[in-house]
C-alpha cells in the first residue's frame, strides 16, 4: 500500500471562512438557547467573562514562558513552547494564591489579584512582541481550514452552557453536587475568610485544589464569589482551548491533518463540551495530559532530557488539579515513559527526571495537608498516614463509600440491604462502549487505530505509547473506581483523540484503492483522502450533535444567560428562604443533610457527608437538648435548615450519622411525617418551625420528583407534612439562649 503527502487544492478568502464560522456559531447558539435574547445575553457575558479569562491565559503566559523559553529545546514546535508556558504559567498563578492566602489575612482583593496578573499580561506582550511583529495572516486558506466551522459550532455550545449559572439544570447529571460542595464553595469560603487555612467541616477542601486556586483568583479579580463564578466557568473551559491549540500547533505540514483531525475531535467530544458548561477540574487533566503526551513525542523523537522534563511538569501540573491524576495521568505517561527507556539505560535518568519534576509540581498540596492534618494526601490513606481530624466512623465511611467494590452504608441502616452489584465487564459495556460521553465514531477510530498497531504499527513508537496509556487508564477505570463515572476516566480523551486523528492521518495518504489494486489511481488526490474525510466529519458531526442534546435535555425550557448567581440565590428555590433569613440581622443556618452550601447564605455551617455534624459532636458529648441549643447560639446559629430527602439518600448510600437519620427512611416510604429524636428534644426546649417546602407526594412506585416545584407552608407551617405530599426541608428557628438551658458551668451568651 503506497502513501504519499496528501495533496490540497482549492482556497477560500479568509474573510469567507470567518463569515461562516460566525453564522455557524450564532446558528448554533441560537439553536441551542431557544431564545434569541438568551443568545444576546450569552455573548455579551462571554465577552466579558471569557475575555477576562482570556487575560489570566496570557499572563499565566507570560510568567510561564520565562521558564520554557530556556527549558524546551530549540527545534521544539513555538506553539508547544507558548502553550505549555500557559500551562505552567497557570500552575504558577495558582500556587501563588495558596501561598499569599495561607500566609496572610486579608490580601485576597483585587488590589493584590489585577497587578498579578496585569504584571504577567504586560511580561506576555514584552516577551512576544517580536514574534508578534512577524505573524500575519494569509489572504487564502486551503479546504483544511473549514474546521474553524465545527470549532465555531463548539464554542457557540460552550457560550451556551457556561454563561448558565452554576448547577441550573433542570435535568441534571448530579455533577452541580460537586459544584456547589466544593469546586466553587471551598474558594468561596476562602474569599470570605481572606484566608486559606483549614476547613475541617469540608474534607474535599483538603483536595489539590489548583483549579480552584485560579476560581478563588477570579473571585478576587471580579470582586466576589457569586461575582466570579462565570470567570471560573471560562477559566475551566479555557483549559480545553489551549489543549486543542496545542494539538493544532505541534505538527509539522507534513503531519498538519494529524494535528487538525485530532484537535477538532478532541475539541467536539461530547464529556468535553459539557464540562465546558461546569466549575470542574477534569478539563484541566486533559490539558496536562495532552501537552505531556506532545512532550513526550518530542522526547521519543528527538531524545533530551529537556523535553523529558516539560512532559514532567505538565504531569505534576495535573496532579495539582486532583489526586485521580496521579492514576489517570501521571502513572501511564510515567509507565510509558518506562518501556521506552527500558533497554536504554541512559533514558531512564530522563524518566527519573519527569518523575522529580511531578512531585516537585504536587508538592505543594502535599505539603498542606501535611501540615493540617498530618498526612499528606489526606483524605487517602487515612488507614497508614493517619485520619487527621476525623472520627473512626467518618473515616471508615470514607473508605468504604470509595472502595472498588460496592459495600454498606457506615452505619448501615436496620432495614439496609445489599444490591446487586452488576459484572465489571457489564459495567465497562454500559460506562464505555455504549456510552454517549466519549463520542460514538471517535470510539471507534481510536479502537480501529490499535488493530492497525497491533497488525503491524511497529514504525509508530508514539502511537504505541499512546495506546499504552489509554489501556492503562481504562484498566485502572475498571479495576479501582466505584460505579466508574464517565467523568473519572475523561483524560483517556487525550490519547483517544491523538489515535483517531492518526489512524485518518494515515488513511488520508491511501494512494491508490487497496481492496482493488488494478484500479487507476483517482485524479482528485489520493484515494483515502475522501475516505477520512467522511469519517472525520461523522465523528466530529456526532459528537455535536451528542452535545447539543446533552445540552437541549439538560437546560430544558428555562433560558436563563444573564442571571447572576446571587439572583439564584435570592429567587431560587429552596435556596431564596434562606436568602431571605440572612437578610435578617444576626441571623446564621445551620444545615442538616445539606451541604450543598454554595447557594446558602455566607457563613452558614455545615458539613460534608464523611466530616463529623456539629449537632452529632454535642450529642456524642451528651450535651443536654438545652444546652446544644445554648452552644448554637454562642455559635451564632439561629436557625436549622434540614433536608430529610439528602439525610436518606446519604443515609442509604455512604451512611450518616444515626443520631440525625435512624428511622427517617423508613418513617417516609410508609407515609409517616419525618422525626428525628434529637430535633424533637430541641423542639422541646422551644425550637419552631418557621418555613417548610414539601413536594408532590411520590406514588407506591415512585421517588419524589427533584423537578417538581415545591409547595411552601406559611410561617406558622406544623412541623409535620400535610397529607399528600412529601417533606423535602424544614426550616427551624431557635429560641433565644434565656429561654433554653445553659451548658454546665457556663454563662448564656
């Protein structure tokens, strides 16, 4: 089978080309919205948001490249340099923040945030202005350039989804738990804090926070954290735009479709366009891991420990974004690393040398939590390097609720039974195979692209590794996760990516037809150029097409570009209840079961599902219902927001504590009004209910409806539900501290 250098005929004016993505892109925005206000609406927080996050790159940029510009090797493609230094830059950006903030009070402003990164933007330009000088764009562009129409169409779905607020879907994919827990509250509380110091009540902030680092930047640059939550969506997806950049720009002319065929499947792939939408992290894993993967095709082409050391920084940049990379990224890219050093014993210094440079990168997040809890990847193995602060109960919880396997909740509820727990291989089918998230076709060219290696790929020692780290990833996705979310396993994105487009590269340089070889060679060009051609636009049509859906199910009918978080907060429900108590002078919530707290006002307490309760701590003390109710108070809690449906799930799945959920699940399936002994001693000692929302009461063989609006008793609401429908969330006010009695030995505040 001949190949040759695929041969392109035909330009258009750049102009035509840019008129075309525009009209795509507005096409599809408008598509997608439903509402052409909507769509004006988007834009212009894009405009502003995703410009300003733009800046942070660019600054990032600049710091970055102060290292890069002596690190990476001279032959190395610009655009790798320029955009690992963004890439590193950002690391630098967001370790600066958590040093400023654990060493100081107060300097988390903007007059400490914009100089920062203003400084870095003016270095960017001073450092750049010679190649900036020389750049200029052709007049024409060859029939490649028509990406720039599907990537027009994806960034109109990112605009889409990220100027949404944060977790407002009517259908939702349960990933806004995670949002509003930790991704967004942690640096909201450091924000209000003007610290970052320990949060013993949210064991995630006790993750490798560096996101979120650049999120609590954001906050800081935008004056706030309901303020800063759209600059945080763009900064995450942001992460997706320089890993398609990338892509485009480290390959030579010769291998250009390569570049552009993995970059625009890498960039419509469904899982990314719709973290695009969300304040995660994984978008940032899939940067890391792609320009590591480029590094290391460098290292595996032109040898250097320098280029070995890039791929080590981008592999502890992702290790500073959350602990999973150091299975999902750092280990396969390091193993890889390994067998192509393996007979050289001079390589394996190089692969040493990455490794250093990974720790070096994580450290700081080790550090941390060395220093707060005395274990350094708290909260892992808590069993060896010790607990920290939690109980044996919340540990234990841990633990289990993560294990590989399925195992009881901690502790397990009286009428709790185990479930089947589904075949691994029926699992992989379901998660993988068949799954929406990682793009049909491109499934299949990246599986095609491993026969054709298998077959006889021995002149392809990067597509080998390549291989080698998707197959590592998907085997630790099968073997060490719980249920294997989508999400968990989303870096192997990367090299699914890279495989595709190379397998197209090398089909599009088919010369003649190979299951006829007495056939005339074509006159338009080689034989597999149309071949390719028709696959890449399937796989990349799809995988809009996936997206778009995910988007259309997932918003529903409710346009709602250009509300701000606050106004969630404020007209929300349930949140807008507590909203309106916090507008009350003096007044702080504490939450039972909630600890979704992002929407919560500021300052209210609570607590993750593995970190002890506050009301549990002063039961466990045996604290009289008297005295809890005087500590609270000296607290400066005044009221109790209880969600009964999160205490028994909680209940049901992790496990929660029996002092706040024993009984509850099985008092609601048989229609009883929820009862907890230690709220009703409370209310004993002159605790009321002030506010209630209930929903629709569910059938026999139902589960409440989480989309159905809830119905919201009056002030003096009984504390127990109406008949017909199901309690969702009480709210209790405490009586004042005269009135309940004080701990022992103590004065009432």
């Amino acid at each position: 089978m001949r190949e040759s250098q695929t041969q392109t005929t035909g330009t258009l004016p750049v102009s035509a080309l840019a008129i075309g993505a525009v009209l795509v892109g507005l096409l599809t925005l408008v598509g997608a919205t439903q509402n052409i206000q909507a769509s004006f609406l988007a834009v212009l927080t894009a405009s502003s948001e995703g410009a300003l996050a733009g800046l942070i790159v660019v600054a990032a940029g600049g710091y970055g490249y102060l290292i890069l510009r002596r690190l990476a090797p001279a032959d190395t493609p610009k655009a790798l340099t320029v955009i690992t230094a963004a890439a590193l830059g950002l690391w630098l950006l967001s370790t600066a923040v958590l040093v400023v903030g654990s060493a100081t009070h107060g300097l988390l402003r903007g007059w400490f945030a914009w100089p920062v990164v203003g400084g870095g933007t003016l270095l960017a330009a001073w450092l750049g202005r010679k190649g900036m000088e020389s750049w200029s764009l052709p007049g024409r562009l060859d029939g490649r350039s028509l990406i720039w129409v599907l990537l027009a169409a994806t960034i109109a779905l990112w605009i889409a989804g990220a100027t949404r607020p944060p977790a407002i879907w009517e259908v939702g994919f349960s990933d806004e738990y995670d949002v509003l827990e930790y991704h967004f509250q942690v640096p909201r509380e450091f924000y209000d804090n003007q610290h970052i110091g320990d949060l013993p009540h949210n064991c995630y902030s006790h993750y490798p926070l560096g996101l979120e680092m650049l999120f609590l930047l954001g906050m800081c640059l935008r004056g706030g954290a309901y303020e800063g939550v759209f600059l945080a969506k763009f900064i995450h997806g942001a992460f997706a735009a320089l890993s398609v950049a990338a892509v485009l720009g480290s390959f030579r002319r010769d291998e250009d479709l390569r570049g552009r065929f993995s970059a625009v499947l890498l960039a419509t792939a469904p899982m990314v366009v719709y973290l695009s939408w969300l304040g995660l992290v994984e978008l940032s894993e899939v940067c890391y891991l792609t320009l590591a993967l480029l590094w290391l095709r460098q290292w595996m082409l032109k040898g250097g420990i320098r280029s070995a050391a890039c791929v080590g920084l981008m592999l502890g940049g992702a290790c500073a974004v959350k602990y999973l990379s150091v299975g999902f990224v750092a280990a396969p890219v390091l193993a890889a690393m390994l067998g192509v050093a393996w007979r050289r014993a001079s390589l394996l210094g190089h692969v040493a040398a990455a490794g250093a440079l990974t720790a070096v990168l994580f450290s700081p997040w080790l550090i941390r939590n060395a220093a707060l809890t005395g274990n350094p990847v708290f909260p892992l193995a808590t069993d060896t390097l010790g607990r920290g602060h939690w109980s044996a109960e919340s540990q234990q919880r841990w633990m289990d609720g993560h294990a590989p396997d399925r195992r009881p909740p901690v502790p397990p509820p009286a009428d709790w039974r185990m479930p089947q727990q589904p075949d691994r291989l029926v699992l992989f089918y379901r998660n993988f195979l068949m799954s929406q998230w990682f793009g049909p076709v491109l499934k299949l060219l990246a599986g095609l692209a491993i026969c054709v290696l298998i077959a006889g790929g021995k002149d392809n020692p990067w597509d080998w590794a390549l291989a080698a780290v998707f197959v590592i990833q998907l085997a630790l996705w099968m073997s060490a996760t719980q249920g294997m979310p989508p999400r968990f396993v989303m870096p192997a994105l990367a090299p699914m990516s890279l495989l595709a487009g190379g397998l197209l590269a090398r089909v599009s340089r088919i010369q003649t037809n190979p299951f006829n070889p007495s056939a005339p060679r074509p006159a338009h060009g080689p034989w597999g150029a149309a071949m390719a051609v028709a696959a890449f636009v399937a796989a990349a049509g799809i995988n809009l097409l996936v997206g778009f859906g995910i988007y259309r199910t997932a918003a529903g009918s409710l346009p709602v570009q250009g509300i701000g978080a606050e106004q969630v907060a404020k007209l929300a429900w349930p949140w807008k209840y507590a909203y309106e108590l916090s507008a009350k002078e003096g007044s702080r919530i504490l939450a039972v079961g909630e600890a979704k707290a992002f929407y919560l006002p500021s300052g209210t307490l609570y607590a993750a599902a593995f970190d002890e309760h506050p009301l549990v701590e002063m039961a466990r003390r045996k604290l009289s219902a008297g005295q809890t109710i005087a500590e609270l108070r000296a607290r400066g809690v005044t009221h109790l927001w209880v969600d009964w449906l999160e205490i028994v799930r909680l209940s049901q799945t992790y496990g929660y504590p029996a002092e706040l959920s024993e009984g509850l699940a099985g008092r609601l399936s048989a229609g009883l009004p929820p009862r907890l002994g230690l709220l009703e001693a409370l209310t004993r000692e002159g605790m009321t209910v002030v506010d209630r929302l209930d929903l629709p009461a569910p059938t026999p063989d139902s589960s409440p409806a989480t989309g159905t609006a809830p119905a919201s008793g009056p002030a003096t609401a009984p504390a127990s539900a109406p008949a017909g429908v199901w309690p969702m969330i009480t709210i209790y006010a405490l009586p004042p501290v005269e009135s309940a009695s004080a701990p022992a030995g103590s004065e009432p505040s």
